[in-house]
C-alpha cells in the first residue's frame, strides 16, 4: 500500500510520520486489496484546543473509503480515523462476499 501524507501549512515530525505508518499498516493486515492512502493532517482557525484535523482517504479496489477526525493531538485524529476506517473495512470485505 502506497502512503501519501500531507501536512497544510506546518512540517510533521518523524514521531508524527511513524505513528501514522504504524496505523495504517494495521488496516492494511485487516484487507489486503487496499490500493492507496492519502493522510491530510491540517489546522483549524478555531479557538478551542481541538483544531488538529486528520483527514484519510483509502483508495480500495471498487470504493474509496473515507474518515474526518478533529482532535486535540494529530495522534488521536489519526486513532480516530483508522477505528472508523476499520469498521468501514469490514463492511466493505462483507459486501465483497455477498457478490
């Protein structure tokens, strides 16, 4: 699986870049026939202390699958996208294997 991250108007650390790695390497274990993923990581102009953005968008044979997360820290964005990511993973080998 191919991996493009994108941090809008900051640099993300290695730290950063590993854990998102780690991540998606998980969903990648879970279904093998994911294609691509774009990771956006961005912040919000808001006030209040949840203004990291993770954005992921899975290119899978037939779908793109796709999770929007806002949260204090990008690792907690990014934890938050891969779970719900996960749950549309296996809706999706599900949906594969009732055609």
């Amino acid at each position: 699986m191919k991996i493009n991250i994108q941090s809008v108007h900051f640099t993300a650390d290695r730290k950063l870049l590993d854990f998102i790695d780690a991540k998606l390497g998980k969903l990648s274990s879970l279904f093998d026939s994911i294609i691509e993923a774009d990771i956006t990581l961005r912040l919000d102009n808001a006030s209040n202390n949840e203004n990291k953005i993770a954005e992921i968008r899975l290119h899978v044979s037939g779908n793109d699958l796709f999770a929007k997360r806002q949260c204090k820290t990008f690792e907690e964005a990014t934890d938050q996208c891969s779970e719900a990511l996960k749950a549309q993973l296996v809706k999706h080998k599900e949906k594969i294997k009732q055609i």
